[in-house]
C-alpha cells in the first residue's frame, strides 16, 4: 500500500508537469490549429536559458529563473508567432506541421552545438529532502511540482474563467470571426495564448530539470507526453489537457511498476488508442467537432 | 507554350536520369552510398506521397513501415530465402499491416491519425527493441549480406546502387500505372472532395484503406532494400524520426506532385551531406533552410516550380489575347 501510495503520488508530480505543458500545448492549437512539435524542446530549451544566465552573467539562481521565464516568454511565445506562426498559418496545417518539426530539430541541435551536449546539473528550488508519509516515501521535490503546478494551473483557470481578458480568449479560440464581431481584439489574444505557453513551458523546465538533468534530448519524451496528455483529456478543454497530464503520469508509474517496465512507454500509448477510437474528444472533453 | 513547358519536363527527368546512371563515374563509394540511400528512401517518400498527397491522409507510421520490411529481409535471410522472396514478403507483409492498422485508424482524420500512427511507430519501435529473442533488442540485427540477382552480384557498392536504382525504377512505374488507373483517380477524389467522391459511388473506405496499405507496403519494400544496404539494422533507426523525415521529404518535395517526393528525399538525404563542411552546424543550417522554404513555399520545391509555370503560362496567355485583341480592334477599320 506504501508502495503504491509512492508512486501514485511520484506519477502525479510528473503528470502535472506534462499536464503544464499540454495546457500550453492545447492553448495554441485553440487559438490558432497549430499542431506543435516542437513543444517537447520548447521544455528543454528554458532550462539552458537559465543556466546561460547563471553562467555567463553571473546571476543568482532566482535572477536567472526569471530571465529565463522572460527570455523564454519572448523567445518561445512572441517570435515563435510572430516567425513562423503567423506566416504559415494561412497556408494550412501540414507545412506549419512541418516548421515546428524543423524547429524542434533546430532548438536541439542547438542547444547541443552552443551549450553543451553533456547532462548538466540543475539547482533545484527546494533541498531535496524524503519524507515519509504513511509508510510512503516523498521527496519534497515532488511536492514541490504538485504545488507549483497546482497554483500555475489554478491561477490559469482564473484568468480563463474568471476574467474578462480570460473569457475574450475563449471566445477566439471557439469561435473567431464571432468574437471579432463581438469586439475581441482577436489578434491580441492569440498573441496572448502563445506568451502563457512560453510562460508554461519554462514553469514546467524549471519544475523537471532538478530531476530529469538538463539535457538537449529531454524534449524528446516530453513533448510525446504532451501530445498524449492533450488528446486523452481531450483537445478542446483546459481542463482535459490537466485531467491527461495527471491520469499519463500516473498511469505510465503504475503500469512501469506494476505490469511491465520494458513496455514502460506502451501504456500511454495504448491509453491514446483508445481514448481517440472510443472517447475521440477525450475523457473530459466536449464534442463540437466532427472527427469520426 | 504548354506543351514546351511539358517538354522542359521531361527533359529534366531525362537529364536526371541520365546524371544519376552516369554518378559512378564521377562519384566516390561514400557518395555512391549516399545516392543509394537517397533511392532506398525515395520508395517510402512515393509510398507516403501516396497516402498522404493523393488519398489526403497524414501518417507517421511510415518509418516503421520501412522497419518491418528491413526486420522482414533480416529475419528471413538466415533461413536461406532468396531475396526477390523476401522482398515481396516484406511488402505483403506491411500492405497487411497497414491494412489492419488502417481500419481503427481511418476512423478518425487529421491530426488525431497523426496521433494514432505517431503512437503506432512508437509501439513498433518497442517491439523491435524488447523482443530481443526475434529481433536483436538494442544490439540490432548485423552481418545482413547483399543479394545475388540472377547470378549477379550486388555486394559491391555499384552494383548495388544500380539495383536500388533499379528497384525505385520499378515502383515508379507501378504508382505511376496505378495513379492512372481508376484506383488512382478515386485517390485524387478522395483528397479533393471525399463526400463529392462518395455520392458518386466510391467506396471511400475501402479507397482510403487501400491507399493507406498500398503506401504502407512501399514502406515496407524500402525497407526490404534499406536492410541490404547498410548491412546492419537497430530499432532507433526506425523510430519517430524517420517517420517525421519522410513527412518531411514529401512536403518539402510538393505533396501531391508525382516527382515530389524524389526531390524531397534528395533534400532530406543530400542536403545534410552538402552541409556537413559546416560541421555540427550543419543541422542546425538544415533545419534553417527547412523553415525558410516553409515559409516562402509552404507547398513544396515542385509548387514553385508550379507556380512559376503558371506565371509563365498566365503571361504567355494575356500576351496572346492582347495581341488577339489588336487584332479585333483593327478589323472594323478594315471592313
């Protein structure tokens, strides 16, 4: 029972981070249908900003967090809109599909070539400490992530539900033309939704890399965890991409544990199967578009 | 004008063919291997160019398409089957498999598919690496050895360059006969106007499933070919990547144009050689140049050449009314 109160809780802390990060990912495709593979690297890439920060201009760890939220923010959110999105979208899905693979390949190759290619060491927020909890096992690290991704996630359902600015972007991700005619400023909005992504992805690059190392390939794995957090909780809904991150975690830990941990990455993905065959607009989602 | 353009066509294909059975001659064996590479690849870029630029369908199953067929040959070769079978096994093989996996998947469209065959490729990169009993596991399948074709040896590095040449000739003719042929043309339908195709009494279904096994078995039968070219195979060789490579190869080339996907696997195969003076920035300069032909040309190498053409086209035409309608305006005062 401890055991497996451990990793029900060690798969939550990670499924959150994918949940961060598949927020972010169903954020964009809302505003403006764009698939983004390149979102794994997206998490991998704040972390060195970070670092770079660290190192080259001697900032305290803190400092260094914040420039790489700002960095990333501008970098990750604005340009990648204004660059690549903006140009492409009129020309449909695939050849901006396309961008984002050539841009996921862009951002590893360079943070290899300019950075490094070794796994560096990342300050982690708190001191690593295990508790125990009812028999379990804990790292404070995980604690850590649960909270700061409880209150990143909370405070974004505010801001999406609670606030005007919030609902003006809801209104441009479900239907455009309709909130134009209402007055949303629609432009302003999907510029908004790609600055929370880069504020999201370096959240979650911050939250992992004390665990996982920073390391160009990181985006790899995460980025699948996305894309599977975001259609098994269903494309359409802030709430399913949080409902998928969690229950991927903690289906990837018990699955790894307890079924078998050479298939470790086949779970998920069995998961993904039947969530788009049987329950195509995800476990919370809801139905609007037509995709059987 | 039309038929001159028609005609600078296919006097392009000619010169490429001849360049490419004249590249042993010029040509070093590392250079051979690249070009052998870039026709292996170049019969899964047809096979997705088929699923996805004709039927309209996005897969990212393909690389593992082309692993089955490289685990196909490999797996059969120590038991003494000749190629040619093996061969053919591989591309049965996959066609089943496409099939059977077209079913579920054709269920759904466009990005959930990607999904679907994303997660298909994944599946199949971990069978490939945790059956280590049929597959080699990690440590992959060596030692895989050429061919010997009706006595005539492709071990060495030209030969075998001629033979995957050969082999990508044969398939081009195959989806060039079937692109033809009333399977082709409800393809086209499929893509264009898949409820129009319907109520005209296609069975959609059954077309988009077709395609779907046809470019999946493509897949297969490049692998069949990767295996004996670089000898030796590994599950990572087939993984994600691949698959976003061969997307790549297509888009890049012109999804939908015939000769797309051979300028797109020669973009993705050579293009990352050219720039290897660059070192290990080369990839990054790759990548660039991706991004950039994205954006300017969002349709692919062969759409520009496309629009062009009918730039060329559109002035010819509004040079030949207007000297028409000189003509027109003349006639009154004439009469």
């Amino acid at each position: 029972m401890s055991a497996f109160l451990q990793l029900l809780i060690s798969g939550l802390a990670t499924g959150a981070i994918y949940a961060i990060v598949a927020v972010g990912f169903t954020l964009i495709w809302q505003t403006s249908q764009t698939i983004n593979f390149a979102q794994g690297e997206f998490v991998m890439i704040p972390a060195f900003f970070v670092l770079a920060a660290m190192k080259l201009g001697g900032l305290p760890f803190w400092a260094a967090c914040l420039v790489g939220l700002a960095v990333s923010v501008f970098v990750l959110g604005v340009m990648f809109k204004q660059a690549i999105v903006d140009p492409m979208l009129k020309h449909g899905v695939l050849p901006l599909v396309i961008s984002t693979i050539a841009l996921s390949l862009l951002l590893k190759e360079s943070a290899k070539e300019f950075y490094s290619s070794q796994a560096q060491p990342f300050p982690s927020l708190v001191p690593s400490v295990d508790l125990n909890l009812f028999g379990a096992v804990i790292s404070t690290q995980s604690l850590l992530v649960l909270g700061v991704a409880f209150v990143t996630v909370g405070g974004l359902n505010l801001l999406l539900n609670r606030t005007r600015f919030g609902r003006a972007m809801q209104a441009t991700a479900q239907n455009r033309s309709v909130a134009r005619i209402l007055g949303v400023p629609v432009e302003r909005m999907v510029l908004a939704t790609f600055v929370i992504n880069g504020l999201l992805v370096a959240i979650a690059s911050i939250l992992i890399s004390p665990i996982y190392l920073v390391k160009f390939t990181n985006g790899e794995t995460l980025g699948l965890a996305a894309f599977i957090a975001a259609i098994v909780g269903g494309f359409n809904q802030v709430r399913g991409a949080i409902v998928g991150g969690l229950v991927l975690g903690v289906v990837d830990n018990l699955s790894a544990a307890y079924i078998s941990a050479q298939y470790r990455g086949a779970f998920p993905l069995f998961l993904l199967i039947a969530v788009i065959l049987l329950k195509p607009e995800g476990l919370v989602g809801r139905r609007e578009e037509r995709t059987v | 004008m039309k038929t001159l353009l028609k005609y600078a066509q296919v006097a392009l294909v000619v010169l490429a063919i001849a360049a490419l059975l004249a590249a042993p001659l010029v040509l070093k064996p590392y250079g051979i291997f690249v070009l052998s590479q870039w026709a292996v690849m170049a019969i899964a870029a047809v096979g997705l160019n088929l699923t996805l630029g004709y039927a309209g369908q996005i897969s990212l199953a393909q690389a593992s398409f082309v692993g089955i067929g490289a685990y196909t040959v490999a797996l059969l070769q120590p038991f003494g089957v000749p190629f040619a079978l093996a061969f053919v096994a591989a591309g049965l093989l996959s066609f089943a498999i496409g099939w059977v996996l077209g079913y579920p998947a054709l269920r759904v469209q466009h990005h959930y598919l990607a999904f679907v065959t994303l997660a298909f490729t994944t599946l199949v990169f971990l069978v490939m690496r945790n059956e280590e009993w049929l597959t080699g596991g990690i440590y992959g399948i060596s030692n895989i050895k050429r061919p010997i074709i009706l006595g005539w040896s492709t071990v060495k590095p030209v030969p075998f360059y001629y033979f995957a040449l050969g082999m990508l000739a044969l398939v081009t003719a195959i989806v060039w006969w079937l692109l033809r042929s009333p399977w082709g043309r409800a393809f086209t339908a499929l893509r264009e106007n898949p409820i129009r195709a319907l109520s005209l009494g296609i069975d959609t279904r059954r077309y988009t499933l077709f395609a779907f096994a046809f470019g999946s078995a493509l897949g297969g039968l490049s692998g069949a070919m990767h295996a004996p070219l670089v000898q030796f195979i590994e599950p990572t060789s087939f993984g994600l990547s691949l698959s976003l490579t061969l997307l790549l190869m297509v888009i890049v080339g012109g999804s939908g144009y015939f000769l797309g996907p051979f300028v797109g696997a020669l973009v993705a195969v050579i293009m990352p050689e050219w720039l290897r003076f660059a070192d290990g920035l080369y990839l990054i300069a790759y990548a660039l140049l991706v991004l950039l032909l994205m954006t300017f040309c969002p349709s692919g190498i062969l759409g520009l050449f496309g629009r062009l053409a009918n730039l060329i086209e559109t002035r010819a035409a509004s040079a030949r009314r207007q000297s028409l309608s000189a003509k027109l305006d003349q006639k009154p005062v004439s009469s």
